[in-house]
C-alpha cells in the first residue's frame, strides 16, 4: 500500500469519526442549548423570566396549578436547576430555555411573560431583551418591588411597542410564593384580563374571602400598595421587637417562656403570620454553640428600600405616618452597632446600664399590658399606610378600595392576620372612613387599651428602654384625638419671623401681625 492509500485511508476514517462522533454532539448541543429536557408539544400558557428563588418558586406554584410554564434566566444553570425541582416536586410542567428567543417564542399567543428580577436597570434591560422576540398584544409583568413611576414609565413605553405591561406586587416570601402568595396587579386591566385565570388559582386561598388577589387599579398602584404594604410591615416588625425588648428586659422572661406567650397571642386579636414565626424563633436552639439562636444574632437590621420609599411618600403627600417613620429610624440606629457600643461605655459612668431601673414586675400584669399595648399600636400603623395610600389614590385618579386591599392581605402575605379582617369590616361600614381610629369599633378597642399602652410606654420610658414604635403610636392617637393642639404657637411664630400670615378661630381670612413691633412698644 502506498503512502498516498493509506492516507486516503486515515482520512476517511477521519471523517466518520468525526460524523459518528462529532455531529450527533453538535445535533444535541443545538436540541438541548435552548431548552432543558423534552420541549413542550404544544405552546405554553405563561413564561417566567428570573429564577432566583421567589422565581423558582412562583413558577412551581403555576405548574402546580396545572398551567405549563416556560422559564427562562439569563444564567442557565438556574433553568437546569429549576427544571430538575419541577421534576422532584411531582413532574410538573416545566419547561426550560436558555436563549430568550426560544423562550418567548415558546408561550402562547397573546403571549403573557412575568419578570422577578431584580429592581431598577435589570428590568429594563429584561425587557429590552424579551421584547426584541415580542409581538403586538402580548403582556409583560413586572413581579418585582419596583418604585410605582419606574412601573408607570415603562408602561407607556411598551404601549409605544404595542404591548401591555402590569407591575404585580408578590408578597409572601419565598414560602407564600410556592404555595400561594398576595398579589397586587396594577397597570393595563387589559393586561390583567390575560392572567386572571391563573392569578386566582395561584394566589393564597382564604376560606371567607377567596383569593387573595384583585385587580389594584391603574399606572403603578400595584406597586405602590405593595410598597406601603412594606412600611405596615415594617412597623408591624418594629413593634413586635419593642414587645419582645420590654418583656425580656423589664419583665426577665426567658426565650421558653417568650415563645408560650407569643404562642399565646397568636390565638388571640394578635393571631398573624409575624407573631407566630416570633414564637417559633424563640424556640430554636443554637446549633454552633449553647443557649437559643435568637442571642446570638447581631442586633443590626438590614432593609431593601421599600421602607424609605414609604417614609419618603408619606413626607410628598403630607401624610402622618410616625410608626412606620420610628421603625425606619430604628433600623438606622441599629446599623450603628460599634458607635452604639461605645457609647454604652460612655454611658456607663453616669450610672447608665441597658436597663435603669431593677423593679421588680408582676409578669402577668406586664404580659397583658404589652400585649394590649402592642396591638393598639398596630391599629395606628395600619391606620398611617390606609391614610398613605388613600391620599395617592385620590391624587392618581385610582380609585382603589381599601377594603379590597385589606381582603387581598388576609392570606399569603407578611402582615397576613386576622385583624385584616377587622379592617374589611370597618371600610364595608364606611369606604369614606377618615381614619381607622374613628370607626366604631377600633376606637372601642383603643379606649379599652390605652391606659395599658401608657402604663407599658411610660415603664419603657423609666427603665430606659426606647420604644419607638409604641411610643410614636401614642402620640399620633393622642394627637389625632385632641380638638385643639399647640400648632397655634408655631403658626405664630411662623407669622413673626417669616410673615407666613395665620388664621383665626373667631374670624375667617388670612392675618399676618407686626409681633415684632407690638413686642417692643
């Protein structure tokens, strides 16, 4: 055999191995690079783009429902990964893609896509990448913690293209996101009209109430209800730890018996989501070391921003709202833990220790006051993020029922709780309630608790323990409550610097006095 024949010879043996080999990889790669596992034989209803674990969760819970899903994430070992969850978790329709061409190509028409990433520029850019595959007709929603204008701008800019947009609020956590979150859809009705079937299937389920899951109203209002559902949130946390502080601090109860009274509570008014997992973490012990994990957490509190967002709404629409502004700037103050450290040295010397006083309390007495004190407080932080988003509703044109609102957070969200449905009632009597504390029943309730709500505060007071929360509830009831309030002085003194002029109670009209010059004469 020659040199050239057994060239010919390796050559074409070369090449089969490279066609037996080589291609059927090739053929693979291009089957699998899209998509994980077998594509769907038919269109999909709904596609998820953003598989963090709210997203993995949110679209287990839609397969689960019976609705196939596509999913989709820009790095593609979430969709392996949530594929293989789909298929542990009872084979559930769930269908991969790695390229977001085959993703959105993959949903059916009017194509319906939820995003969860992350706020800000990386929804614009989701939606920049996902619209580019896009027809006229089909529907994003945004289920992120997006401010309510960002949501609102990139409304029109998808109407611009011809699509529909929603900003969704998800409450719930990652466990209420799997098995049944509150949901708060805001923007194109259109655009709701397209979900609606699988929103009331996979939002909690309240056995009174039904879904936890109504169409919000227009522009950003879904967003902007989820983000006051946040400020309550806020306040509801803040003064839980201030209930927690005065019982452990004052009244020396140990984590054993913290966790059997707010075990307790949690049969009673207090029955929420945020009291019960309270009494559960009182519960845990620490696996790296002795005693209860509660202890050994540093007492810093982190925050995502939709706390601030509040609080900054509540200052634009000149809209009270102490409690929520008291947890904002706790959560501040803890942030200084090594100047908060050095201070209690400095502190120290003058006789000041964590706690002012060693009297001694009767635990029983002090349980029922707090418990009484903590649950008028959360009637005025409820109270402040109504009256916040009441105020932007009327100044947006939306429209919203707060008893609507009160209905949807009965189950799967946060500040989940029976006491939700105190506040349905309450608007159902009056959709014009000026204030939760007015109405008949919640003004019954604080009359019958606040001589327990001074008795807890001013005890806090006298044993240096600050109670932001609590205190800051009392004073916006004491305030609301009073028919005349020393506001007149500082009208006055605006009126003598600043010649900002005043009103009178005996005459109409505006006034503006020389006190400058009277006071000389």
């Amino acid at each position: 055999m020659t040199w050239q024949n057994q060239t010919d010879d390796l050559c074409s043996l070369g090449f089969c191995f490279f066609f037996l080999i080589f291609i059927p990889c090739i053929i693979h790669r291009r089957n699998t690079s899209g998509k994980n596992m077998a594509a769907p034989h038919k269109p999909t209803r709904i596609g998820l783009a953003g598989l963090a674990v709210m997203g993995q969760n949110l679209a287990l819970n839609i397969a689960e429902k019976g609705f196939p899903i596509s999913v989709y994430n820009r790095t593609t070992s979430k969709v392996d990964e949530t594929v293989e969850r789909a298929k542990k978790e009872g084979n559930l329709p769930v269908f991969g893609f790695h390229d977001p061409e085959s993703f959105v190509n993959s949903v059916q028409k009017p194509r319906v896509i939820i995003m969860l990433v992350k706020a800000g520029a990386p929804v614009d850019q989701t939606i920049k990448t996902l619209s580019a595959y896009m027809e006229k007709g089909d529907c994003i929603i945004d289920g992120g913690n997006e401010w309510y204008e960002n949501t609102e701008r990139r409304e029109k800019a998808a109407a611009e293209l011809g699509l529909l947009y929603l900003g969704m609020g998800v409450s719930g956590g990652e466990e209420g996101a799997r098995n049944g979150p509150s949901l708060m859809p805001g923007g194109s009705f259109e655009a709701y009209k397209h979900i609606e079937d699988i929103l009331l299937k996979v939002a909690a389920q309240v056995p009174d109430s039904g879904p936890c899951v109504t169409y919000i109203g227009k522009g950003g209002s879904g967003n902007f209800v989820k983000m006051i559902h946040n400020g309550i949130e806020y306040g509801d946390m803040q003064l839980i730890a201030e209930a927690y502080d005065v019982l452990k601090s004052v009244g020396k109860l140990s984590n054993e018996e913290l966790r059997s009274v707010f075990s307790e509570w949690n049969k009673g008014e207090l029955l929420s989501f945020l009291i019960e997992i309270t009494a559960d973490i009182f519960g845990i012990k620490d696996d790296k070391g002795e005693g209860y994990l509660v202890d050994k957490v540093l007492d810093k509190t982190g925050m995502k921003g939709t706390g601030k967002w509040t609080v900054q709404q509540a200052a634009e629409l000149s809209v009270a709202a102490p409690t929520i502004e008291s947890s904002l700037d706790a959560r501040f103050l803890s942030g200084l833990k090594e100047e908060r450290v050095k201070a209690a040295e400095v502190f120290k010397s003058g006789g000041f220790g964590d706690i002012l006083t060693d009297q001694v309390v009767d635990k029983k007495k002090l349980i029922n006051d707090v418990r009484q004190a903590l649950y008028a407080s959360k009637i005025c932080s409820y109270a402040q993020g109504m009256n916040l988003i009441r105020a932007k509703s009327i100044e947006k044109g939306w429209g919203l029922e707060l008893g609507g609102l009160a209905r949807i957070w009965k189950g799967g969200c946060i500040i989940r709780a029976i006491f939700l449905d105190r506040i349905k009632k309450a608007y159902d009597r009056n959709p014009d309630l000026a204030n939760l504390l007015v109405d008949p029943e919640f003004a019954k309730e604080i009359i019958e608790r606040q001589s327990a709500w001074r008795r807890v505060v001013c005890l806090a007071i006298n044993s240096g323990i600050s109670t932001p929360g609590m205190s800051a509830s009392l004073a916006y009831f004491d305030t609301y409550r009073r028919a005349r309030l020393p506001a007149n002085l500082v009208q006055a003194q605006r009126d003598y610097f600043g010649a900002h002029t005043y009103e009178r109670t005996d005459v109409e009209g505006s006034f503006h006095t020389e006190w400058f010059k009277l006071a000389k004469m």
